[in-house]
C-alpha cells in the first residue's frame, strides 16, 4: 500500500470520528446563538409592546388562515349562574 493510500484511510477514518462530535457541538453552538437572540429580542421589546406585537402577529396567522375577520367576539350570556370563587375575593 502506498504512503497515498494509507493516508487517505487515516484520514477517512479520522473524519468517521470525528465528524459526528463536530456535529453535535454545531448543533449545541446555533442552539446557544438562538436562545441568545431570543433573550435579547425578548429584552429589545417593551413589556406592553410585546402584547400588541403577539397580537398583531395572531390577526397575520388568522388571515393567512383564510379566517374573514381577525376580531375577538364575545359569547352572549345565557342566564349563567356565576359562582363567586375564592379568588373573587
């Protein structure tokens, strides 16, 4: 066998081994990156703009839906009997 060929086998056989634990550890970094730039998107926007911002996108989802309107409507009371519970209190 010539020094080419042995060559080649070690690196092929390195690359068997070593290329699932290059994987796994790009899979954990992109991981890390997007819980990262999810805190920060999270810490970017303002408590009471991030509820009209998840509101806004649910409208968006509902109408590519096909839904007609994206408004919330009320169910009208029947004579429903309302308990009071403890944490009406």
């Amino acid at each position: 066998m010539s020094f080419k060929d042995t060559f080649r086998l070690r690196i092929d056989r390195l690359a068997g081994q070593v290329g699932p634990l290059l994987e796994e550890s790009w899979r954990e970094a992109r991981q890390r990156l997007d819980d990262l730039n999810q805190a920060l998107a999270s810490q970017a926007v303002p408590g009471e703009r991030r509820a009209r911002v998840s509101e806004l996108a649910l409208k968006r989802k509902g109408q590519q839906a096909g839904q007609k309107s994206a408004e919330i409507r009320h169910f009208p009371e029947q004579g429903k009997t309302v308990q009071r519970s403890d944490f009406d209190q």
